[in-house]
C-alpha cells in the first residue's frame, strides 16, 4: 500500500468522457489499497480558450495578477469534474485549488515558484480514505494572490506535492508509454527504456523529447523523488526517472539517442583574437533573451579567430540583426548563418566509465558519410552539429551502433 | 465623492465588447472622483456551460461541494477579464474571488448564507485609489470550501457589500431600465417609477418583474441599503428603491400593477367540515416542497367545505396527483383543477393610509366584466385571481383606474 501522486494533463482529460477513463484508473489504484492524490491540468483547449479571452481584453498582455486569477480557473474546472466523476463511482474524493492546499509560490505572476506546500488538509484527507484531486499549475502568494506557475506547471505542482507528502512515486500520465532510446518515427527498433536516470532525463528532455518539463525533472531529481512517465490510454509500467545509485546496476553506457532540429548555427568569420571577444559577440544575445547553446571558437592566422554559435531556429533572424551591428563595431570579416542543420547527441550516465564512446560515435558516423561540423560534450552527453539532410542516417546509425534496439541484459553483455 | 457599489449582470458582461463598454462607465464614476466596488456575474451562458458539463458527468447531480467549485469559475473569469479592461483605460483595478474578500458564508453549498464579509482589503485597496472587482454568487465557507448562493446571488453579493462597506448607493445594472408600474409590453402608459420601497419591491418582485433577486431586495432593506436598478445599456437615473420614510412624501396610494400567469387553482369540493381539514390538505403538499399562494376556504351546507388554493403552474400535476390520495382518505367529493387563471395585485405602501383601494380595483374590474374568482390581501396589496383570458384586459383597466400613466404629481392631487 502506498502513497501515489498521479498528474493528468489536457489531453488525458479533454472530453468528459476521457475525465471519465481517468477517473476509472483512480478508481482501480484506490481500490488496491493505495492512497491517491491526482493533479490535473486544465481540459486541453480551455487555457487557449481563456488566453484568447484575455488577447482579445488586452491585445498587449500586461496585467499578470489577472492573467493568473483568469488562467487559473482551468484547472479549477477539471478538479470539479474529476471529484464529481469519482463520486459516481463510489469514491470519496475532495478537490482543491492551488490556495486551498495551501501551494505558497513567490509573487512572480505568470511563472511563480513554488516555496512551500502546506499538508495537514490533505493528510486529513487521506487518512479519511479520500482521493484527494488538486489543482496543477497554480499557487497563492503570501498575500493571498492567485499565482501561475507557467505552460507545464502541472508536472512541477505533481512533483512538488509528492516531496511534500513523501510520496512513494510520482506518476505522470501523458500520451506516450514511456522514454524511449530514441524518436520512434525516426527509428524502428527504438525501446522504452524501464529505467532513465533524472540526468539522462535532463538531456533528453532538453533536446526534444518533450514528455516531461525539465522544472519538473530537476525539482523530482533534487528532492529524489521517484518519477514514473505512463500512458494515460494504454496499461503498461512506463519508465521510471529515478536516482543514478537505484539506476546504474547494469546500466549500459548509452540510455539513448536525443536529436533537435530546431537550431541554426551563425559563423562570424575573421574575428580579431583580442581577449573579451566571446563576451562582445555573445552579450548583446544574452540581452536579447537568446539562448545559445554549442560554441565554438577556432584559433585562426594572423591573429584572426571564426567564432561559431548555434541558437533556436525562431531566434535566427533575430540574433543575425544582433551580430551585424557587432561585425561592424569588432571589425570582424563575415558573418554567415546556416539553418539547415541538427543536432544529434548520444546520452548516458554510463559514458562516465566506459572509455570510448567518443571514438565509437565519431567513427559510426563516419562510416556513414556523416560529417561533423561541431563537438559538444559534458559528462553524461556527447552532441555533434550535422547537416540536417543527415539526421535521420545518424540516428539510425549511432543506434545500432549503441545497440539500443537489444534489451538491456544482452546489451550489458556486449559493451 | 460617494462609495458606490455596482453589479452588472451576465447579460452586460456577455461579450469581450459588453465587458469594455462596463469598463468605459466604471471609468466615468471613478473619473467623477467616486469610490467604485464592482460586483459581477458569469458571463452570460457560461453558468449553463458548467452546468452542463457537471450534468454530463453526474447527470443525478450529487456533489454540492464540487459543483459550487466548478460554477465559481465563471464569475472568477469575468473578475479578471473586467480588471484587464479597466487597465486598459488606465483605472487601476484589482480583482477578487469570494473567498479572497473573505465572504464567510454557512456550509450549504449551492444556496449558501453570508454570515459576514471582511473589508479589510477592500477598504486598503479602495484608499489606494483602487477600483474592486468582486466576484459575485460565491463566498467560502470557516473550512476554506468555495460556496455559491444560488442564482441571481450575485444581487445579494452586491448589497451585502454595500451594507459591509456602508455604501452610499448600491447600482444594480440589468437590460431594463428601472422598475415599472406594470409591465410596458402589456400597458403602453407604463411608466418608470422614480422611487419604489423595499415592501413595495418585493410584491413587485415576487410577482413576475425578475428585476431584482428577492433576497437581496430583503437584505438592502433590513439593512437600509439604498438599491438602484438601472440599465447597463443606456443612460438614466433608474429606480431608486429605499425606505418608506424616504420614498413617501408624495407617495401615491399605489405603486404598480403586479401580475403573474404562472399558478394553478385546485378546488377540493365537499370536505368535511371538521378541525385539521385545511393542515390535511396542504400538509402533503408542503411536505412535497411546492410553494402554495392564495388560499381560500368556503364555508359550506351539511357540515361540508369547498377548499381552493393556487400553487405554481409546474407544480399543477404532482399537486393533483398528491390530492387524490387526500381526496380519498378524507371522503371529500370531487377535485378540480384549473390552470387557465391569472393574479393581478395592485400593490403601495399608500394603500395603509388611503381608504378605498380594494373598492376601486374591484369596481373597476366589474365595469369591464371581469369576473374575480378568489381575493387575497396583505397591507401592501390586493391581489385578485381573474380567468387568464382577461389578464391584460385586467392590467390595462387597473392601471388606468388608479392612474399610474400620470407623473407623480398630478397624481397626487387626484389622489
């Protein structure tokens, strides 16, 4: 018997009829014995529904405080009618909005963080054998303002709650049945993963697979709090995000394949090798609010250096205006942008102890015809920057290559 | 510079525009240097939205709790949409649930009581130069539970605001434009009453003119709360409804013409003249929680009575079918029911102290052949049940017999 926190998102409860199936799986938990506590995000549809309300009163978007009190009433809605659809069959449950828990977020309207969670209702709850159905993506500040805590917040407040109360797993119920080594679409033998550590996650989640918020990833990671992603429409154990400790057993080097196509890559050529340069050519981005992420600076001749950076695609022509201006003050030589590329990474906390994944990578794609144009590595990730026409090829290949497509005791046996 | 409050109903805040257009005269009184509390409704249409959707997933409808959590939604949406708007125009606003205010209110979810409302906010923001947006319908119970006061609460929202803050004036804006001596579509002469009282309102009210929710018009006056019905949609001063004393200089013997085509008669014939008769046949129907209006007992031949009484239209056929098991164990003769009946009431508080209303309405009746069936009174009103057929004939005689077409004044005189 355990303590279960299990987030719902949009999709899982856009119709009352999916409110519904939802409810039937509680159901199910509640009746072998565990103790529930559901987070559910607002019916997908309604929050653009009331941020268009909200375009249409104010075209401009500035009034946060009621943007969140307007916003809010999403979750709210689904709280309702998911309490309402457990009560038809026969569960006690009792909803809650974000500032009845007591959810305590700071003043930051729109993207609130949450400082504490008050438990005593829903442990009063729970020990009453009550479903206890909160409110995601809201708080209260300590002036009693209804907070927000930003697209995805749901996961945060799951998470979040299941630290608070000691849960003894977090589940996040979503459209797919787990992590998987790489984009199915891309490649057929790619495999749900059981196990992915909180690391991992990270990696993977930032460059595109978006099944999770990272927040939430990181707030599970450094609570230790054990995540579990799982299909809201299918029966299956999905995967668990947990601890390296619980995870690396036998883990094998590579957990999976991350790849992004979203990024555009601009050269500055011919730069002047003075020291500051990289904060000079970089700075006026940051200010800009563009991420960037690989860099690259290559020593040149005569004192010149090429300068390399990738950012969001959205943000190139941005950042191109941006870096005219800077070429002409550095009297620097060229700039030249590329937006066909991708970026391809293998990820794994194994990598840590296995020597030779590097070498193993760069000669796969190799083998393939794959030319590298930028090298990127941490601790647990190793990215390459490609031409994009080549991202299928290398996914393809650095998976085989890693034999992912086997399960992880073969795979253990083979690396 | 008075504290106003003012409420504005789902039908002027139905739209993006409409709720513009409320913010434009909210601005004008704030412009004049007023102190302005807003109370609002759910947009108009949402409440049924919510509605269904909680009928869609518990089509018995059980969960009080919940349901009061979902429709709270609908005035929290308009709070924040009205403050946004307000912005836009450079009024500095701030938007309020009912439990942010606090509205304590009892534990009866879906018609909840307020017990008492905390000004404290409101009065800090208010000496801050503040506009309030208070939701309306909704309060929270001394557990932290969001309650609603059942329909049309958002009156009572509003007047007990303005009995908490001492209000000066409490605006009631609907699509009419003020409160009538009868109803205009019936009576071209009809004319819009400058000042009403509360009694008088209240017979108006519980007669068909759904102006105003009864309980507020209760609460203003226990409280002497001068209410103001006026439109949200043209300029004017509206009806004033305030206290006897204020209103009755020059009050005229009647005040309006009252109707109502929503009751049914029921005449049990050849009861048993005996004690306990009268509690025998309405006890059941009360039992049944259907409301019973004029009641009427003849005293007849042979130790037997004929029992008559009115209930509404809707309740006609259970009223019938609870009667004939009365009939049966009390051994009384026949039953009959009629539902082609009307009432027509003149009702003013004039009536007190100006002797011969009643021969005058029903001299006037008889001069065009209406024929009266049954007569009920109370201090303030005179309230006759006619054949349906003859109502508006009925409306348009009273009307001109105690001539309400005239202004106040000449009326007066000839008075």
């Amino acid at each position: 018997m355990a303590l279960i926190v299990q987030k719902f998102g949009g999709t899982s409860l856009g119709t009352v009829e999916r409110i519904e199936g939802v409810a039937d799986k509680i159901a199910g938990f509640r009746g072998d014995g565990h103790d529930v506590v559901v987070v559910v995000s607002a019916m997908s549809g309604e929050t653009n529904r009331l941020m268009d309300l909200a375009a249409q009163v104010l075209p401009e978007g500035s009034t946060p405080r009621e943007l969140d009190v307007l916003l809010s009433t999403g979750e709210q809605v689904t709280t309702a009618l998911l309490s309402m659809a457990l009560h038809k069959l026969g569960v006690n449950a009792r909803s809650y909005t974000g500032s009845q828990v007591r959810i305590l977020t700071d003043d930051v309207h729109t993207k609130a963080r949450i400082l504490h969670i008050d438990d005593v209702n829903i442990c009063t709850d729970l020990k009453q054998g009550k479903v206890v159905v909160v409110a995601g993506f809201q708080g209260v500040d300590d002036q009693g303002n209804i907070t927000t805590l930003g697209r995805g917040g749901s996961d945060t407040t799951a998470v979040a709650l299941a630290a608070a109360l000691n849960a003894d797993e977090c589940q996040i119920y979503t459209d797919v049945d787990g992590v998987y080594t790489t984009d199915p679409r891309v490649v057929d033998g790619a495999r749900r993963l059981e196990k992915i550590t909180f690391e991992e996650m990270l990696e993977m989640a930032s460059m595109g697979s978006k099944v999770l918020q990272i927040r939430s990833v990181e707030f599970a990671g450094k609570y230790s709090v054990p995540l579990r992603v799982m299909s809201s429409f299918e029966d299956g154990p999905g995967t668990l995000i947990t601890l390296e400790e619980d995870a690396a057993v036998e883990a094998p080097a590579i957990a999976g394949i991350a790849f992004n196509r979203d990024e555009a890559k601009l050269t500055v050529l011919g730069v002047p090798d003075i020291p500051g340069v990289a904060y000079r050519i970089l700075g006026p981005i940051g200010e800009a609010n563009i991420e960037v992420d690989v860099i690259l600076q290559n020593i040149g001749e005569d004192a010149k250096t090429d300068f390399t950076f990738t950012v969001g695609r959205n943000d190139l022509s941005q950042s191109q205006r941006i870096l005219e201006r800077t070429i002409t003050e550095l009297g620097a030589q060229e700039l030249r942008v590329d937006a066909k590329i991708a970026k391809v990474s293998v990820v794994g906390v194994g990598m840590r102890s296995h020597a030779g994944v590097a070498s193993r990578m760069f000669r796969a794609l190799a083998d393939v015809g794959v030319n590298i144009q930028m090298i990127s590595t941490s601790e647990i990730k190793i990215s390459v920057i490609i031409e994009e026409k080549f991202l299928e090829l290398a996914v393809r290949t650095l998976h085989s290559a890693f034999e992912l497509d086997a399960e992880p005791d073969s795979q253990g046996a083979a690396d």
